[in-house]
C-alpha cells in the first residue's frame, strides 16, 4: 500500500532542460513574433478567400468549410500554446497537449481528403491537370513528421518548441505563395529556379529569422532546428520536382480518382 500511495503523491516528472539551451528571456518574445508572422502570412494569403471557405457555396466541396475551420483551431490552438508559456502556465501547456495530438491526427485526414475533392473537381469542370497535388500533399508530410517528432520530444522543451514552429512554418508556405500571388502559375516560366522561391519564399524567410535568432542569442544553431530546416528544404525541393514531373501526372490522377 506504501509503495501505491507514493506512486499516486509523487510529482510529475519535469521536462528535461536541453544541455546548453536553456530558455532566455527574449526567447518568449521571439516566439511571440514568429507566431504574429505566421498568422500574417495564412491571414494574408487566405483572408480574402475566408468567407467563401465559412459559407456554404456550391461552388466548393463541402470537406473545403470544415478543412478551414480545422485548421484555423490548430493556429488558435498553437497561440494558446504559445501565449500559456508566454505567462508560465506550463502545467495548463502540458494538459492540452493530447488536445494538439488529436487535432494534428484530424488536420492529417482533413487535409488530404480536401486537396483530393478540389483537384477532382477541376479536373471534372476544368480538365485541369493535378500535379499540383504534389506541393499540397508534401506540405501535409512536412507538417505530420515534424509534429511527431516534437511531440515525441515533449520532454526536452527547446527541441519541443523548435519542431512545433516549424511545423507550422511548413504548413504556412501556402498562404505566402497566396500572399505573393504564386498560386496562379499558369503563366510562370517552368523551372525549380522560378518555382521554389515563388512557392516557398515565405518559409524561407522564417527559416533564415529562425537561425539568425538563435545564432544572435546562442551563437550556434540548434540540432533540432537545423535537422528540421534540411527537412524541409529538400522536402519543398521534392515536391516542385514532381509538380513540374509529367511522370508524376498519371500518379496525381489515380490518387484524385479520375
């Protein structure tokens, strides 16, 4: 019964603190501005294109209203996150924590079937061609690798954090494509030179903010981070290629149905 009752009364264990990256003072404002940047970046893309996504128009699949507001509840969610650690809240951080799991399993469904339904039906209406699939479904595989691999770091707290934004930060490169206008690339010269930094310019550009902040606090990068920006380059270098790959276009078509 001793040993029971010590189980039950022992505190939980603590995350473990990264050896030589202990958090900073300013590391709480840093991440305050990269999740103002995020926020800019979808909301700038997308704003305009928010109410034809909430409204029931028959001009859009149904799965299109509900992949909006799913994950606009992970942007929510992340800010929440990042405001609770923000105002030391950690224990409130740590019980939402399978919250953030079940809804980045929802988005990993959600998102997918979304990119299917939309590029189907232009194929049906405007016999377009889907290899645009390529760059919205690797988007989707950024994003589920890196959020599994922070929430299997959850213990070790700047690991943790560095994967989770990242994440994020692959995901939004669709709405600074929008922002930039890149989406409508009928007219684009064809090329990775031409194709990656119209698409990807955006993650790019939080990507080099990420280093330049922790070289500027640390003076060196951290492993997590310089792991997971290779993945996503090399990723996002991936999925132009097969975007622009017309042995990927039977591939794309299979997978829409057609």
């Amino acid at each position: 019964m001793t040993s029971i009752a010590n189980e039950v009364t022992s505190p939980r264990p603590r995350a473990r603190p990264d050896p030589g990256w202990r958090p900073l003072p300013q590391d709480r404002t840093a991440c305050l501005v990269l999740l103002i940047l995020l926020w800019f970046g979808i909301l700038a893309g997308f704003g305009l294109d928010l109410p034809s996504f909430f409204a029931l128009t028959p001009s859009r699949p149904r799965i299109v209203h509900f992949h909006a507001v799913i994950f606009v509840s992970w942007m929510v969610f992340l800010t929440v996150q990042i405001l609770s650690i923000r105002n030391r809240h950690v224990a409130w951080h740590r019980r939402w924590g399978l919250f953030g799991a079940g809804l980045a399993a929802l988005m990993l469904v959600v998102g997918p079937a979304t990119a299917i339904a939309v590029d189907r039906q232009d194929w049906l209406f405007h016999h377009k061609q889907p290899n645009f699939l390529a760059i919205q479904l690797g988007d989707l595989v950024s994003f589920a690798v890196l959020v599994a691999c922070g929430f299997a770091f959850r213990k070790r707290p700047s690991t943790h954090k560095r994967l989770m934004l990242l994440a994020v930060i692959a995901l939004s490169a669709a709405g600074w494509a929008r922002l930039e206008g890149a989406l409508d690339h009928n007219h684009w010269p064809k090329g990775l030179i031409y194709d990656f930094p119209q698409l990807y310019y955006g993650s790019v550009i939080l990507l080099a903010a990420v280093a330049a902040y922790d070289l500027a606090t640390r003076r060196r990068l951290h492993p997590a981070f310089l792991a997971g920006a290779a993945f996503i380059l090399g990723w996002e270098t991936l999925e132009v290629l097969l975007w622009r790959s017309d042995a990927f276009t039977p591939i794309a078509r299979r997978i829409i149905g057609v």
